[in-house]
C-alpha cells in the first residue's frame, strides 16, 4: 500500500471515529435531556405541582392528633397541652420531610439526586427487610419481578416468533385462520384472565395456589422453595401468557409475511433457493433489527411490573412496589423508580442506535456513504 | 439426517420441561420434612403457653379472596375487619366459615357551623337546624338498608358497645326516643328557622338573597359512607335544598374538612368516621374533643362555639373534676343532652366489623378492635377439636416498619403479631377493657381522696388518703451526663407528694421465667427501659432523640418516682400524679416495662455510635437504618455489635445495672443471644405465649412457634373466648286495664341458660307514655335465675291515661360492656274492656 493510500485510509478512519464521537456525545446529550425532563415531569406530577405539601401536612395533622387522643396516657392532658403536643409532634414531622421548604426548591433537589442516581431514603415507605434506602426497596422486589415478567415475557417472545415464522409459511391454513381469530382476545388484560384462572383452577379445581410467590410458610429446603415458587408461577404466568400471545403472534406473523412479499424474496424463490435459506437469509436477517429493538423494549419492560396482575396473584413485584409509593406519595421512590426506568429506556435506545449498524449494513451515521 | 437447528427449539423446550419436572419431584420429597403441625386430641388444661402448635401469618389484600380460602383450608383466620354486606353474606352463607363482630367504627355527619365569609346561608350555622337533622336521618334505614344490617343505630357521643353506655342507659334512651327519625318534625323546624334566618320557599326549594339555598355534601367515597352521604343529599333536596355532591378520598376530603377554613363555605356536611381500637371505658373526654375548639387546633374546631354549659361540662368530664361515679353519671347526662342539642355531629350508626375465620376455630376477639384489637388472641386461638396444629391468618399488611421495641412499627397488623411474643404483667378484657392480672399476684392503689378512682375487680385493693408521700429513696429520674439514677431526696429535698401510689407485687417465680432465647429473667429487663427513657429525652445523651422530647415531657408531668421494695417476690412502688378512673387499668399503666437488656443492649450501642437508630425520625435525621430486629441491613450491624458485646462481656449502664446482674449472666444472655439469632436469623426475644420462629419479610410470611416454657396452663384465658351479650326476652300482657297493676317477665339468657344473677350489674326500666315521654323508670331485682320481674302498680297505669305505652329494659352484665336492650309496647285500657292476652316471650331487640 502507498503512503498515500494509508493517510487516506488513516484520514478515513479519523474522519468516522470523528462523526462516531460526535454522533455519540449529540446522542447522549439528547437522551440525557429527555430522561431530564421527563424525571422532572415525574417529579411535578408525583407532587401535583406542589399541592401534594397540602395534603401531606392535613394527613401529618389529623395523624398526629388521633395518636394523642386514642392514647390512654394523654386522656388527662389539659386540652392546651395537648394540642401543644399535637403541634409539637406535627413540627417534627414537617421538618423530618422538609415541607417548611418551597417545593420549587425541594424538586430541583429531587432532580439532581435523580440524575446522580443517587436514590437516597424514601419518606415514608420502608422495605419489606425494614430499609429506608430506595436502592433496597427497589432491589428487593426485583428478583420477584424479574423472575415472573421475564418468564412470561420470554415465553410470549419466543414462542410468538417462532409461531409466527411457522404461520407466515403457512398463511391461509386453518391455523393461521384460527390465530388471527383468536388475536383479539388480547384485548382482555393478564389480570382479567387470571382472576378467571384462580376461580377455576386454585378455587374449582384447586390444582395451583391462589396467589402469592410461594406457600405459607415458605419451605426451608432450596429444592421444596423453587417447586412451590414454580407452582406458585404457573397461573400468573398462564394469565399473561394467553392475554398476550395471540396477538403477538398475530403482529409477528404479519411483520413476516410483508417481509416475505418483498422483491429480493421474490427474486430468490425464483432463482430456486431453498426454504430455509430464503428464511434465514432473506428474511429473518434484514428484519433483525426490529426483532432486537422488540426483544431490547420487552427486556426493560419488565422493570415496571404490573400493578393489578401483581394485586390479583399477590405477587410481591416492582408493580406493587410502585402503587404503594403513589399511595403514600413517597417521591423519592416513584423517582427512583422512574429515574431507573428511565435510564435503563435511554441505554437501550442508545445501544439499539448501534446494534442497528452492526446487524443493517444500510444504516450509516449521519453524512456516511450509504 | 436430523437438522439439529430445526430441533433446538424443541431441545430447550425438552430441557425445560425436564428442569421443571425435576424442581417439583424434589420439592415434593422436601415438602414432607416441613410438614404442618397437626390438631392431636388433647386436654387444654394439661398443657402449658399457646393452644396451637404454630402460627403463620401471610400477606392477603384481597378480602373478597378470604372465604374461598378458608373454604378451601389455606387459611383460618383474616386479621381485617369487613364492613361489606357482600362479603359477609358470603360468610354466612359458607359452612365452613364463621365470624366474630367487633363494634369500634362509627359513622357521623360533620356539620359545619361557621357562618361563611361570603354571605351565603349556612344554615347549619343554625344550632336548632343541625338539631334537626337528627330527626331527618333515619337511622334504622342506614343500618339495615346502606349498612347491610352491619351496623347499630346511635344517637349520641357514645359508643353502644361501651362501658359509659351502660352504665347511661337509662338516660341515653330517654334521648334515642326524644331523638328517633320524625322527617315531618325536622320539617317544620328546618323550615320556621329557615324563614326566620330569611330565606323563601319558592315552589318547594330554599331561596336566599334571590339565590337557591346549595348545600355542599362531602362524601367520601371509600366504603358505606358513599351512601350514606347520597342518602343525607337526598333528604335535604327532599327538604328543598340544592346539593352539590362532592365525592372525595380520605385525602382529597381532608384538605376540605380539616384543613380549609370552615368560614370559605367550601362545604356544609361531611360523611366522617372515627375508630377505636380499644374499648375506652371514660368517654367523658369526647365531649370536649368533638364539640370543642380545644378538642383540635385545626380551623374547623375553632369554628365550635358550644353552649357556656356544655363547654363547661365538657372541661370539667376532661379533667375528670366530680367526686363519686354518680356524680359523674350526672354530668354525663347533661352533657348528652347539651350535645344533642348543639349537634355539630350527627351520630348515625355503630358499624359492626365481620372478621371471618374457620367454622372449627375459636379466639377471643375484642368488643372494639377485633382480633388485630385482641390481647388474648395468642392465649385462646385454637381448634375446637382438639389442641395444636397450624393457624394459618391472612393480613392485609405486615411488618410495615422496622421492628424494636422502643420505637417501631405501631401498625395494628404489626402489634397483633407482637403481643403474641410479649407476656404482659396484665391484660385487657375484650368485652370491658378492664385489665386482668396476668403477672400480678395482687396490686394496692392508693389515692388522694379527691381522685375519681374507682375499682371493679377484686385483685386490687383500693384506698383513699389524704396525702401520699413518695419516699426518699424512690428513683425520680435519670442523670445521663453522669450516667446514674437520682433519688426523690437528692432531687426534691423538700420532699415530694404524688396523687397516686400503686404497689405491685408479681408472681411467685416471675424471676425464674426465661426469655425465648433460654435467657432468665432478670431485674435489670426492668430497670434498663426506665433508664432509656430519660436518656432519649436528654441533650447530653448520645441516644438524644427530639422527637421522644414531647411524649417524655408528658410523661415527667405526672412521673414522681418508683422503687423496687422487694425481689422475692418481686414488688415495685410507683408514684405518679395521673389517675385512670379504674384501679386496674391503673396498675397496668403502671407497670415497668421490660425487655431483654442484652438485646435492647445491642440497639442501645448501636445508636450511641451513629450506626442505628430506634425511631423513624431519629435514623432519618442522622441519615442511618432504623433498628430492626427482624431484618434488613440492620441484622448485619446488631451482629457485629453482638459480637463485640460478647467479647468485652459489655453490659449496659454498668455502674447501675451491675447491682442486678453478675458477669455469668452477661456471658450467658450474650451465648444465647448468639445461638438463637443464628438459628432463627432475627434478634427478636420475648418472653410470650409464642416466639419468632422465621419471618420471610419479601414472600410476606411469619411464622410463630408456641413457646414451650411459658409458664401458665393453656387454658388460663378460655373463659374469655366468647362475649357472654345477654339474651333478653320480655314476657307481658299487650293490654293493660286502668285500675288493674300488671307484671312483667324478663328472661335473661346467654346460649339458651340462664345468665347468673350475680354477673348482672344492672336492670333498669323506663316507661314511656303515649308521647314518648317518660313517665317512670327503675332497677330490677332478681326473682328466679335468669328471671327477673316488673311490677307496675294500677296508681302507675293509671298516670299514663288509656293510649299506647312502652317498656324499655336495659340490661347491663359485669362480664361485657356491651348492653342488651328489650322493648315492649302494651295499651292501657279503661277497666273490665278486654281480656288479657299476653305477648309471646320474643327476644325484642333494639330499635
């Protein structure tokens, strides 16, 4: 190779690693802004602008004033010192969660320690071990989530890809007639198929329990829990399963059979190929990108949960975790929580932003040479 | 050849399923080495702590879920209380399923009684109007109809199911019946004030200022209350009204009713609720909380402006200024009508919670809190056919807050666990709130002789003296800068008066009892809760904790020493200035708390070095875990400290508590500790009916195992298992004739036998003429076992005149604070019209 051609091909790479790094920093800064605001909008709604302080400080009230007055040991307090302890008592709490401070400022302050991912105590909530952090209230039901919505989930995926792939081969076959027949009962949620679920098959037929992660108690021995969680998995999972499968397979085998129509399929049938290469080759390579876009969404989807399948099988998951947080308008939990969805969402987007590249040959950063 | 890609799927399926086969083959062999406790047939008598072998409690939200799952066998007891007809209609309609009621809900109107800023009508500024509205509510129709029959009409500041009830029968009747539901009568009183404060009736509506009369209806939306505030909308548009209806949650309301002014006019009526989780046997003091401004400082209580007398009688019922239980009774009295008549409340029902449990199972349940209110319910839950087994109870929530037991979770599903681990020296009686001795061989009050002090039950002795002195050598409080108790002679040379004195003196052998952790007793579990107290109260201390500093003030308001006069049998004195209108709820009051020093110990350190802290308060102000003894990061901390604690056979408060405990006692406390938090993974030792065995604090799972050392029969509380709520049945002629005297049979029963005479506190009559008033009333005395008869002379009937009349008879029994009413309506007649037939004897019950 001449000097030459190594400058230019030198230049060349300077010149992509150039765009690479400019492409990475203007997509890190959008995301970053994005998750910014979108962890502030959080923020504001999960306080009603500020209004939440009004309500907190009337519950703060007529708690601290019931406790006095349902206490036997006050009973003969004279009423000044009683409401002098009641006021006492509402003053420690009011500086206990910094409500004598302007929301404006105590939500720039939510902001940055959302940002530093730095989730700091929850206000009112404790984990179920008694923790204050929001790290471990979140941490401790993850496993619980992770291992329902991710079963599921994973089923759902792969079994609807794979059945539709197998359905798209076969289009018109009563099969497939009968999946797209059944796509619309989707529209029912997991938790409605699951309370029918319990009825039949825990309180008719009890064939599996009703609800929670594992029997009462929970069995010392590892192998005993992992069958009784297992048990314990099958109808929440069967629940989300039939709520979402026909419809997954519905959009996947639909997805296919546009990709099967295209020219260059077309062209490779016609120069004889066989099935299975067409497949693979034809299909399924150029439509991996939204396959791993679909595959990458449903992976951080579970960090959410699902607050009323969760209430229905008393599952003790991220959904639950979250509801409760809204209740007790405990913001720093409902942050944390967002905030790490949040992030996790801008990960993804911006790793899928370079899966693409490497799986599309087409797809080029701005000013590339398609 | 096969196409491995084609198969792979498969293969991963095939391995699935084998991986999941094989889970549940070997959690099936594992499942028998955890099997559940069986009922084996047994005497209760012979056996010693808790009825059943275990307890396990489990998270269940889902109340509609209880039956089908007690039907089914997973569960046997709900520790939630349901106030849904549907669900009890469910119950009842299920064999295998029973229920307990528990009587500590109330449901009222909340008037507001300010005139508004604006200048629009308020009309429940009007005191005759709000009067009023007790007779435009029927209450009979939001107990049986909105209700589902879940609940008991009231009328007044008391709870039905109240000792203070009971004890006011007589006068509390006379005002349900000058009370009871007269739509007309709220009519024309509603209307003659509504035309003197100006308004108009046009074509049936209130107009005012040339404006419809609006009347803003707050109401809460959660449970019943939604009803009943359609319900009241509905009688006031039938009056002429215009309402607005505003349906609101617990929270939404509250920044309405509590925390708005009530002069912005921004609502008339709120469909409010209160609870009480204890039977409160002096309900004097509600008159001040609920028709007072000094009841509450919020906007809404200053708004109150009672009448010069009952504001009066409301302070004096507070601060419990009469002298005798009669002159009491006769403040009460007043201060019912005056209430009435002010009526910034309108009492509706006594709601009834239904707590379902297994058709086979028995457990005392408490008259107000129900089981989670229960302090029996770990020393009578058992199966009826026999003794042990396993109790399964679903709870909506639990461990909700750290546990410790100086400042942790006070959840009511949290303490319902926690009381079944602690053996208190005495307990409530869940039918009168009275304290039993549970510890306590016997107790001496004394008072000043001004103290309205009363007594019940003969385990404790009560007297009365002129001046009671608190001895030199009594502990007054604690110095924690130099770490040592102070005596009532080195603080208060002058010496120290208190107003009460109450000497207890516990079991034989209350020394020898042992800990869960095989701990034994020790005098320092009592002295070292004494001494944290003040610590936590004063600067100087590390364990300082601001938020401790009002309660203590209040409790070092009335404190004036105590001391411990002897260990065998261990006896204490305490003073103080607080008085409790029952002697026995006194001596409960006044027991030293204990807890294992060797565990409060660890907590105590660890927060001495910013590592812990007990309060919620105190660990977010110092940005550290609050102390749990049952999980979390804290167990991880409280381990180093046990260890280190072990090593250097540490005890606490040294200079002082070393007088009680000698060095193989540290040694051995620290040992067992060790031992027991390794082989249950919790710090928590008690010293009750049932120890921690695990908790799974994520699967939402506890479970308690019966403590073999605990030294009492198992049968020592069976007798409290069921309410015994007198069945009364009046039997009498329907026709009276002038001239003539007339008697009348009262049947008084409990499960078909007769209630023993001595077990009846009181049964007292009234007589109601043809307009409801009252034209004589009475007690009864005994005439046969479970008889009792009233006698009522012609001179009698013939001041009644001829028309219809009523008979109301109240009985009260000293082993339930609940009444038991009777009515029986009968006509005087002019002499020799008519035979005399005589009424079926039916059980009459209230209203």
């Amino acid at each position: 190779m001449t000097d030459g051609a190594v400058n230019a091909a030198r230049r060349g790479w300077l010149r992509d690693l150039r765009r690479l790094a400019v492409f990475t920093g203007k997509r890190l800064l959008a995301l970053l802004v994005t998750v910014l605001i979108g962890v502030y909008l959080t923020i504001v709604i999960a306080n009603m602008g500020g209004q939440v302080d009004d309500l907190r400080l009337a519950q703060i009230e007529t708690t601290a004033a019931e406790a006095v007055r349902a206490d036997p040991a006050f009973h003969d307090l004279p009423s000044a010192e009683r409401t002098e302890l009641v006021e006492q008592q509402v003053a420690l709490e009011v500086e206990r969660l910094r409500l004598d401070e302007p929301f404006i400022w105590r939500s720039f302050d939510y902001l940055y320690q959302a940002m530093i991912l730095d989730l700091g105590r929850a206000e009112e909530m404790h984990s179920d071990a008694g923790s204050r952090q929001v790290f471990n209230i979140i941490a401790e039901r993850l496993p619980a989530t992770l291992l329902l919505f991710g079963t599921a989930n994973l089923l759902v995926f792969f079994v609807a890809v794979f059945a539709a792939l197998g359905l798209s081969r076969r289009y018109g076959s009563a099969l497939d007639q009968s999946v797209i027949g059944l796509a619309p009962s989707s529209a029912a949620p997991g938790w409605f198929y699951g309370i029918f679920l319990i009825l039949l098959l825990a309180f008719i037929w009890p064939l599996f329990p009703a609800g929670g992660m594992v029997s009462v108690p929970p069995p010392e021995d590892g192998w005993a829990y992992a069958s009784s969680v297992l048990r314990h998995m099958a109808l929440p999972v069967l629940a989300m399963f039939i709520s979402q499968i026909f419809i997954s397979i519905y959009s996947w085998r639909t997805f296919f059979l546009i990709h099967s129509s295209e020219d260059y399929v077309e062209m490779a049938r016609a120069k004889g190929l066989p099935d299975r290469l067409i497949e693979q080759r034809y299909i399924l390579r150029p439509t991996l990108s939204p396959i791993v876009t679909s595959f990458l969404l449903m992976l951080i989807g579970l960090w959410s949960g699902a607050i009323i399948l969760e209430q229905v099988f008393n599952w003790p998951g991220l959904g639950t975790l979250l509801f409760e947080a809204i209740g007790h308008r405990d913001t720093p939990v409902i942050i944390g929580s967002v905030v790490i969805f949040a992030y996790l969402l801008a990960i993804t987007v911006f790793v899928l932003d370079f899966l693409y590249a490497i799986l599309d040959p087409r797809v080029r950063i701005e000013g590339g040479r398609s | 050849m096969f196409d491995l890609r084609r198969l792979l799927p498969l293969l991963i399926l095939a391995l699935l399923a084998v991986a999941i086969a094989g889970t549940l083959w070997m959690g099936g062999r594992g499942v028998d080495q955890g099997a559940a406790p069986t009922v084996q047939p047994g005497d209760a008598s012979e056996r010693r702590g808790a009825l059943v072998d275990e307890v396990v409690f489990t998270v269940e939200s889902d109340p509609g879920r209880i039956t089908a799952l007690i039907e089914r066998g997973s569960h046997h007891l709900f520790g939630q209380g349901l106030d849904s007809a549907t669900l009890f209609r469910q119950i009842q309609a299920s064999p295998a399923v029973g229920h307990h009621f528990s009587r500590g809900s109330v449901a009222e109107l909340t008037l507001n009684p300010a005139e508004f800023e604006d200048g629009q009508l308020n009309p429940f500024a009007d005191r005759e109007i709000r009067e009023a509205v007790n007779w435009l509510v029927d209450r009979s129709h939001i107990a049986e109809e909105l209700y589902g029959g879940l609940a008991t009409p009231r009328y007044l500041p008391l709870n039905t199911a109240f000792p203070d009830y009971a004890r006011l029968a007589g006068p509390a009747r006379e005002l349900e019946i000058r009370y009871r539901h007269d739509a007309e009568r709220a009519r024309r009183v509603i209307g003659e004030r509504m035309e003197a404060l100006g308004a108009e009736q046009r074509d049936g509506r209130w107009f005012h200022d040339d404006a419809p009369v609006s009347i803003r209806v707050l109401i809460r939306t959660e449970d019943n209350r939604e009803r009943v505030g359609d319900y009241v909308a509905n009688r006031l548009e039938d009056l002429g009204f215009e309402t607005e209806r505003l349906y609101r949650t617990a929270d939404e309301a509250t920044r309405l009713w509590i925390a708005s002014d009530p002069a912005a006019g921004r609502w008339h009526v709120y469909t409010g609720g209160w609870i009480s989780t204890v039977i409160n046997r002096d309900v004097g003091g509600d008159f001040n909380y609920y028709y007072t401004p000094r009841g509450r400082p919020d906007p809404l209580w200053q708004a109150y402006d009672p009448d010069p007398e009952l504001d009066e009688l409301a302070e004096r019922l507070e601060r419990r200024e009469y002298q005798s239980v009669e002159e009491r009774e006769e403040l009460m009295a007043r201060a019912l009508e005056l209430a009435m008549k002010d009526s910034v409340r309108i009492w509706l029902v006594d709601q009834q919670s239904v707590w379902p449990h297994a058709a086979n199972l028995e457990v005392a349940v408490d008259l107000a809190g129900g089981v989670t209110g229960s302090g029996l319910w770990p020393y009578t839950l058992r199966f009826r056919d026999g003794v042990g087994g396993r109790v399964v109870i679903g709870t909506p929530s639990m461990l909700t807050e750290p546990w410790n037991p100086v400042a942790g979770s006070n959840w009511i599903f949290d303490q319902m666990i926690l009381r079944s681990l602690s053996d208190p020296a005495a307990l409530a009686d869940p039918f009168t709130g009275l304290y039993r001795p549970q510890r306590i061989a016997r107790a001496r009050v004394t008072v000043e002789e001004d103290a309205p002090v009363g007594r019940t039950l003969d385990w404790v002795e009560l007297e009365s003296v002129e001046r009671i002195e608190v001895p030199g050598d009594a502990w007054l409080r604690w110095d924690a800068a130099e770490g040592r108790k102070v005596t009532v002679d080195e603080a208060e040379p002058e010496g120290l008066t208190a107003r009460s004195r109450t000497e207890i003196e516990f079991h034989d052998g209350y020394l020898d009892r042992y800990w869960h952790d095989g701990s034994r007793v020790s005098v320092a579990d009592m002295i070292l809760p004494w001494i944290l107290t003040f610590e936590r109260a004063d600067e100087d201390s590390a364990l300082f904790d601001p938020g401790h500093v009002p309660t203590f003030s209040v409790y070092e308001r009335h404190f004036r020493g105590w001391r411990i006069t002897d260990t065998d049998p261990l006896t204490v004195e305490v003073y103080s200035d607080q008085v409790f209108p029952d002697a026995e709820n006194l001596v409960a009051n006044r027991v030293p708390a204990t807890q294992p020093w060797h565990v409060l110990g660890l907590g105590i350190e660890a927060e001495r070095q910013g590592d812990l802290a007990f309060s919620t308060g105190q660990a977010d102000r110092r940005g550290v875990e609050q102390t749990n003894l049952v999980g979390g990061p804290a167990l991880e901390i409280l381990r180093d400290y046990l260890r280190a604690a072990r090593a250097a056979e540490r005890l606490p408060f040294e200079e002082t508590l070393s007088e009680w405990v000698d060095p193989e006692e540290i040694r051995e406390r620290y040992a067992a500790l060790e031992q027991w938090q390794a082989e249950r993974g919790h710090f928590w030792v008690g010293d009750g009916p049932f120890y921690l065995h695990r908790v799974r604090a994520v699967e939402g799972s506890l479970v308690l195992r019966r403590f073999e050392d605990f030294p009492d029969p198992a049968d020592k509380w069976l007798r409290f298992a069921e309410p015994r709520i007198p069945e009364v049945s009046v039997d009498g002629p329907l026709i009276a004739e002038l001239g003539e005297a007339v008697s009348l049979d009262l049947d008084i029963r409990f499960g078909g036998e007769p209630y023993p005479h001595e077990d009846i506190d009181e049964v007292r009559w009234m007589l109601f003429d043809g307009d409801d008033r009252l034209a004589r009333r009475g007690e009864l005395e005994p005439d046969a076992e479970g008889r009792w008869r009233l006698h009522l002379d012609a001179e009698i009937l013939d001041a009644l005149g001829t028309g219809a009349n009523s008979l109301e008879f109240a009985v009260t029994a000293t082993p339930v604070a609940l009444p038991a009413f009777a009515t029986h309506a009968f006509a005087t007649v002019p002499g020799g019209r008519v035979p005399q037939p005589r009424a079926d004897p039916a059980e009459e019950g209230d209203d």
